[in-house]
C-alpha cells in the first residue's frame, strides 16, 4: 500500500482471508510420499483435521518458505525442504 499512496492513490488495505477447514477426515498417510504445505495456514488446518496422526511428521514436507517450514520443524517434521519462489518454486 506505501508504494501506491506515496504515487497519490487512496490505499485501503482490508484483508478477506477466512480459514475454514473442510470436514472430510485425512486419508492414511501410507500411500503418500510427501506433504505440501502453501501457508502457515495449511500447516495449522492440516494438523486440525480429523484423521492427522502422527505418521504424517514420518513424510517429507515441501513448505513454501521460511516461516512455514519452522512451523512444521516446531510441530514435529523432521524432512523438510524450503522453498523460495511459492508452490510452482515446489512443485519443480
């Protein structure tokens, strides 16, 4: 917003970001080979939702920065790789 009321442009920053977990449990983590976590956000639903056990912290998780993959060291994955450039930066 700075960038844009510094050129003369009337900025109103108003978030709309709501976090509604779906509620379908978890599959078995068994066949999966790795978690994909997007945001702090989905690392936090994830834990939430029915079905998470701890056989998911066993699978290597892609965060899509710094601040989500600390989260996931916090909350118990060992394996995880950081990404730098968002989810398309993972998904390579």
């Amino acid at each position: 917003g700075a960038d844009f009321a510094q050129a003369g442009f009337a900025t109103l920053e108003a978030p709309v970001l709501e976090i509604i977990d779906t509620p379908d449990p978890l599959p078995d983590p068994g066949p999966f080979d790795a978690v994909m976590a997007g945001s702090l956000n989905a690392l936090r639903a994830l834990r939430r939702r029915s079905g998470f056990t701890p056989d998911w912290f066993s699978k290597r998780l892609y965060a899509v920065g710094p601040g989500t993959a600390a989260a996931a060291r916090d909350a118990g994955w060992i394996d995880i790789v950081t990404g730098t450039g968002g989810m398309q930066d993972l998904a390579r």
